[in-house]
C-alpha cells in the first residue's frame, strides 16, 4: 500500500526528520488560508501516487496567497497519469543548495533493508541507477543490530555531503530507518533531502509503500489507503478477500492459484487475446467467493468472454463446479464462458457442468482453454 | 533417492489441532508420511488425527519425546514467525512453513536468526515438499506425482501441480517437487534447491518455475550456467503483469522496472536453458 507525500512526510518527522512547515488543502479557499498562515513564497504539490508529478506541472510555486488560491485550484483540477488531484499540500519553499536522495528499502537478495544514497537527488533513483550507478551508495543493516553510526558516515562520505552537515545527516537516516521499521514499510525515501541556504537540512518530498502483510497491526496506517491506488472492482475483491488486478482486456479469467493466474492471463495473449483481469479466488472455491468473483469480472464492460481455470488438487473439481453454478444463479452470466476443470475429480466437475444446463464451453487442456476463450470473445465461438 | 524429505523424515506439524493443520495432516499420514508429533500450545497431552499423533505444548517438549528432524508450519501469520523460531531453537533442521501473509520485517529477522544457527527453511507462503512415493510435508495434492527422475522447483502452488500433473501424464516422474514460496523474504532459494537437485544422484533433469518480481530466476541462471550439469527447463509466469501491481503473491511485483518476466526469460536463454511459452509445453522441451 503506497502513501501520500503528506503522509509519509508526516511519519517521518514523528522520527524526528525534520519536514518543511506545510499543510493539506482539498479547496483553492483553504490552500489559501494555509499560504496566509505560512508565508509566501509556497510550493503547491498535487497529492498523487504516481511519480513524474512535477514534469506533469502537478507542483507549482506560488508568491502570494491570492496566487496559492489560483494555483491551487488550477491542480485540483488535474488528472496526472489517470489519477485525479484531490489533495494538494502546500509547503513552505525551501532555499535549496544541494539535493540528495536517501532511502530505504528491502533488498530481496540479501534479505536485509538497505539504505541507499545518491547525491543525485530530486531525480527517480531507478534513473540514476540506470543511468550513473555509481553516484549510488549502498549500506546494508544487520536487523539485530540497526543503522549504526559508522553506516551513516560511510554514506555521507560516499556522497560527498560537507562534514558539516553530517551530524545532521546522521540523525535523518536514523530516523527514517526507525520510520521504515515503525510502519512495517517496503521502501521509505526521502526524495530530494536537501541542503538549504541556511545549512540545515530538510526532507522536501516523501515517499512511503508499506507491507500489505504487516497492516493487521497498524490498524491507523491502514486507513490511510488512497480510494484512487485501487479501481472500485480491486476494492470489492480486496475486501472480499480476493486477489484481483484489473487490466483491460476482453477475457475475463477466474483461476485457483496466483501462479496458475499469471500464467492463464500469459496464454491468452499467447493465442492472441487480451486477459481483463489478474483473479485468485484461492483454495476452496466456496460458491459465494466464485460469485462475488464473477460479479466483479461481469461488471467490467470490457469483458467479451469469461474463462475458468481450475486446477483440483486438494480443492475438488466436483466441489469448485459447485460453487460455479451456484454462483451463475446469482450472477446471470452473460457473455460465453470457458470452463477447464483438471485434476481432482475433473470428470464429476465437468459433469455438474453440463448437467446445470448453463451453457458453458468446455475444454481439457490450458491451451485449448485459452484458444476458445480467444474464438469466443471474438465472437467466432459459441456454444 | 529424494531431496529434503523421504521415508526417513519423522515430521512435526505445528498447528495440528487448527482446520488447516489437521487436515493436511491427515492427507500427509494417508500418504504415508510418518508424522510423529503435533504442537498447540496450550493442548500438550491430547492426540490428534484418530488418537494418531500425539499433541505437544512446546516443540522443544515434541522433539525430546519424539526425535521429530522436520517440521511443518500451518499457524496463523501473526503467530508463525514465532512458531519457525521456536523449531529452530528446539533443535529441528529442517523447518517448512506454508503460512501466507507472514510480515516482511519479521522475515527479515527470521532469516537472520536461522542463517546464524545453520537451519533450513522452505517457505514461508508455500506448498511444502512432496517426494513421490517417500513422503509428502505440505499440501500438495499426492496423486499428482509418480516417482521418476525429474527435480521440480517453483515459487508457485496450484502452477507447480498443474506441471506436475503434466509431467506425470506423460510418463515423467518426479525425485521431488519444492515449492519455495511467493514471499520477498523466502528460506530457500532455486539456487539451493538447484545444488540439492545437482547433488542428488537420481535427479536427471531439472523444470524450474518462476514467476515475476525480483531477481532469484537470473541468479538460479547464472548458477546454472556455472554449475549445473544436469539440463534445466524453464517456466516464468508473468508475462503480461502490469508493473507496480501485486498478483497474488507478496513477491509476485515489478518494481523499478525491474524484475520482469522478460529480463528473466532473456537470462535463462541467455544460459542456453530452454524457456516454455505455456506450461503445458513443458514435457515437451524435456529430453
């Protein structure tokens, strides 16, 4: 789950990072406000989850309260890579000398957080990494005993921040680690942390993605979610407890297993088709999650075709075929469906299949599966 | 000859007395896996399974009784990375945990702790292990298999028993099938199980099956291309993900732009590894 400028920014100064004085605005009248009450000049920042906001004009300055107001509402307005603006932030311009990049993350491979740093701040860290991987340095924290001291001078060092600054620094990369540890996060970077023309240093912009699997005990993170980081559908399939990525093909796939669902979508577009949608209903296939399931993937309008993949294994094909008639007396289907059922009593599966008198196509192998499931959004196929 | 499990292993099931444990611990026992020790805390001194197994508080308590060398882990998330170190403190060398949503930070930690005490983890978010004919640790479905000289890796469940199941209808029997987990923090890796697979003298051939999200599949291909002498055949599912997204599994994403089934595909050709376009054309790269 990614959060906010704002957000992350917030959390972070609670670790003692020091922020820009700065505030959230939903209307021109209140960004207003908040521009009288800190003093020009501000920047206005759209507050959206998406990178690029400043090539996309999403952050603009502004020198007077009157012109917060009317920037304010000119980005309010704004889409930004799909998205719309809902929030700006409006912070206190800062006086920048120098910008760098810190952040957190966890390296896979190592199974450890790394903290990185690049004195080429304000840019994305993939580019940089791309582009000049040397500018980055890397330390790797031991999670039994922390970011240590020596770490954040190795750092400072290897980006070549004045030794001025580095007690400073010190204590920003601490609290941003404490930060990442405190929120069960995945990545938290300070982008760009800069240099002012007072000597200090300050977290500018903010980025924070946090573990869906450590949301259970951060019940006040977990409210924080963005409506716009997901569709309506992924919400729906979120609280109902699936697994579900809206994309916009035309084949809807309803499949047992987030492996066996990635590969589903790669064979439609192997055959020439395009999947709808990623969809794990998970084990057991209970009739009630098949139909929630297939509500969803309907009501995508896109949808020319659904295409079941089912493999039984300790979840009995007999018992999924079930859940898929039931669930069809529930949600009217409306456009042809595919049905694969394999493994575990396939034979009873697909004979309740044809026994329901649904109108399904049938098909024993993936391939053949996505082939007619290709044929039947395109009209070629029926039953 | 298998890798990780056989007809030697004496399991432990932590959980046993859960819906989930004492289910798959019935389907382990009918197929012939000598389980001989549950634990729930706070239910030592029952029996479960059919007064089959005897249930312990503690898994220092089963192993003591017992002489479990392997256990299996079907606890809750918020309570499984506890019950991993609590069975390597006991003792046990070989820990398989199929338990989804485990937080990554305390993974982290766990895999700190286990490579400091020399103890092997599977999983955590995994199907387990299933060596045909020997012993089944986890919930793969059984009938699937059939012994044979095929090594089978994979991140993925229901993935892995789908080429499986075709391997098997083709007459290609299976040493052993390792589902190493969906997870960004995992205890094994393919490169491990890709040594396992080299070492074992009934091993012939080798499927691997990745998906999407970091960058295990290029290492296990620089391994092979280094060290492996048995052939290797390749699957990655993921092709047609989004970047940004999760599909499913916690490690299932393209971040950064990396991570990409393309990168990874282009790796293991790059090694001369031949990669499937869809899982069903799997035996047939097989030689």
């Amino acid at each position: 789950m990614k959060l906010h400028e704002y957000q992350s920014k917030r959390l972070f100064a609670a670790h003692g990072v020091p922020i820009p004085r700065g505030d959230v605005a939903t209307t021109p009248e209140e960004a207003r406000r908040i521009a009288e009450e800190l003093g020009t000049p501000v920047v206005v920042k759209s507050q959206v989850l998406v990178g690029g906001r400043g090539k996309a004009g999403g952050i603009r300055l502004a020198h007077t309260p009157a012109e917060a107001e009317r920037v304010a509402g000119e980005v309010l307005g704004m889409e930004i890579k799909g998205l719309p603006v809902r929030k700006v932030l409006l912070d206190e311009a800062a006086d920048i000398r120098q910008e760098i990049y810190l952040g957190v993350v966890v390296d896979r491979a190592a199974c450890r957080p790394v903290m990185m740093a690049s004195s080429e701040g304000g840019v994305e860290i993939e580019e940089v990494a791309r582009i000049n991987p040397e500018a980055i340095k890397k330390v790797t924290i031991d999670p039994f005993l922390g970011l240590r001291g020596y770490q954040t001078v190795t750092l400072a060092k290897g980006i070549g921040l004045a030794g001025e600054y580095r007690r400073a620094f010190d204590r920003i990369a601490r609290g941003l680690y404490q930060a990442f540890l405190a929120c069960d996060a995945s990545l938290a970077e300070i982008n760009p942390l800069v240099v002012t023309g007072e000597g200090s240093l300050l977290a500018v912009d903010g980025k924070m993605v946090l573990d869906d699997n450590g949301l259970f005990r951060h019940p006040d993170l977990a409210q924080m979610r963005d409506v716009d980081e997901e569709t309506p559908a992924e919400r729906e399939a979120r609280e109902a407890g699936l697994s579900y990525v809206q994309l916009d093909g035309e084949i809807g796939c309803m499949v047992n297993g987030a492996g066996l669902a990635m590969a589903t979508m790669d064979i439609i577009k192997h055959f020439g088709g395009a999947p709808a949608n990623f969809l794990d209903i998970g084990g057991g296939a209970k009739a009630e999650r098949v139909a929630t399931a297939l509500r969803l993937i309907l009501a995508d309008p896109n949808v020319k075709a659904v295409l079941f993949n089912i493999f039984g294994g300790i979840t009995r094909c007999d018992e999924v075929a079930k859940g898929i008639v039931t669930a069809f007396e529930e949600v009217e289907p409306t456009v042809p469906m595919v049905a694969r059922l394999v493994g575990t009593n396939e034979a009873e599966g697909r004979a309740i299949l044809e026994d329901s008198g649904y109108r399904l196509i049938t098909a024993t192998t993936l391939a053949e599966a996505a082939q007619k499931a290709v044929a039947a959004a395109g009209g070629e196929l029926t039953v | 000859m298998a890798i990780l499990v056989d007809k030697n292993t004496r399991l432990l099931v932590q959980g046993i007395t859960g819906r989930e444990g004492e289910f798959h611990s019935r389907q382990m026992i009918a197929y012939g896996t000598q389980i001989v020790a549950g634990v729930t805390p706070g239910k030592g001194g029952q029996w479960a399974c059919d007064g089959k197994v005897p249930v312990f508080d503690t898994v220092a308590e089963a192993v003591t009784a017992t002489e479990a060398n392997t256990s299996v882990i079907y606890v809750p998330a918020r309570f499984a990375a506890d019950a991993i170190l609590e069975a390597a403190d006991a003792g046990i060398p070989l820990i398989v945990c199929i338990t989804e949503g485990i937080p990554t930070l305390d993974m982290i930690r766990v895999r700190a702790y286990l490579d400091q005490k020399g103890v092997r983890l599977v999983g955590p978010n995994c199907p387990g292990l299933l060596s045909p004919g020997e012993a089944k640790v986890g919930i793969m479905p059984g009938h699937i298999a059939t012994p044979g000289p095929i090594g089978v890796v994979s991140r993925s469940g229901t993935l892995t028993y789908e080429v499986v199941y075709a391997l098997t209808l083709r007459g290609l029997g299976q040493t052993t099938c390792v589902g190493i987990g969906g997870d960004p923090i995992i205890g094994t890796t393919f490169v491990d199980v890709l040594e396992m697979f080299e070492n074992d003298p009934l091993t012939e051939q080798v499927v691997l099956i990745g998906e999407i999200g970091g960058s295990d599949e290029e290492r296990a291909a620089r391994f092979i291309a280094e060290r492996m002498t048995k052939p290797v055949v390749a699957f990655v599912a993921g092709r047609t993900a989004p970047p940004g997204k999760r599909m499913g599994h916690a490690g299932a994403i393209i971040e950064g732009g990396t991570g990409t089934a393309a990168e990874k595909i282009a790796a293991f050709e790059a090694v001369g590894v031949p990669v499937a376009e869809h899982p069903e054309q799997i035996p047939d790269l097989i030689a």
